[in-house]
C-alpha cells in the first residue's frame, strides 16, 4: 500500500515547527508534574537559589498554551517523518516500514516493562507518542545511513 507523503519541503517546515515549540515549552518546565504520582519534578531548589519569578509564559499565555505547543512539537515531527526523502524509492519505504515494526516492538516492551516494575508510573499520551516519534526518526536515520 502507498502511502500519498508530503513533499521534500516538509522536513524543513516540520523540522521548524519541532523546534520552535520545543523552545516555547520549555519555558514551561515548572508547571510539569513528574511521572510518579506525589512527586513534584519542579525547579524549586533552582528557583530558591536564583530567585526567579514564575515563568513569563506561563502567567501570560496559561497552561493552554503549554498544551497547544506540546500537540504542535507532536505534530512537527509527524510532518518530517511523512514528508518525503530527496531520493524516494522502494528502498526507503522498506526501510520506513521496518523502523516502524521495530520502534513498535520497542514501545511495546518498554512499556510493559515499566508497567512491571512500576505500578504507579503515569505517562500522558503526549510522552508516548513523542517517545514513539523520537525513537523511528532515529532508527529510521541509523538504517538509513549505515544500511
């Protein structure tokens, strides 16, 4: 099955949008929770030393933006991973489908692994999905280059 893939173009717009989020939101690493429950991953020692007001993001904009910017990391990179290669041919597809089975088995094992060791650990969709994003495109690039 053919998949219709974005033009070579889209890795520079999604690479873009990637990092322009990515910066965004990281301005809003005090208002984060951490995977554990009961355990605050806030930069409050950080912000004791250095003295620091509350984000300026985050008073002005709220926690909707830091939301609107996570889908748009998400989406940034799903732009890259569908837009095409300068050379797009069988290959590359075989390639492309072997880094999604493998990054599949991946996911899956470390995610039953966590489950088994951690009971209480909590992971919101938008980690997953960006691990599993993170994980193909560096699969993808290692098959791609040493294959």
């Amino acid at each position: 099955m053919k998949i219709k893939m974005l033009p070579n173009w889209g890795k520079k717009l999604g690479f873009l949008v990637f990092v322009i989020s990515v910066l965004i939101t990281s301005t809003f690493i005090e208002s984060r929770k951490s995977f554990f429950e009961g355990y605050n991953a806030g930069l409050v020692l950080e912000n004791e030393i250095l003295n620091l007001e509350p984000i300026l993001f985050e008073r002005v904009l709220g926690s909707e933006s830091l939301h609107f910017f996570s889908v748009l990391i998400i989406i940034g990179l799903i732009i890259y991973m569908f837009s095409k290669e300068k050379v797009e041919d069988d290959y590359i597809n075989k390639l492309r489908l072997e880094s999604f089975q493998l990054t599949s088995l991946i996911s899956l094992a470390a995610s039953v692994m966590f489950y088994i060791v951690y009971k209480t650990f909590k992971l919101e969709l938008d980690y997953f999905v960006l691990i599993y994003l993170i994980i193909w495109l560096n699969i993808f690039a290692l098959k791609k280059r040493h294959f």
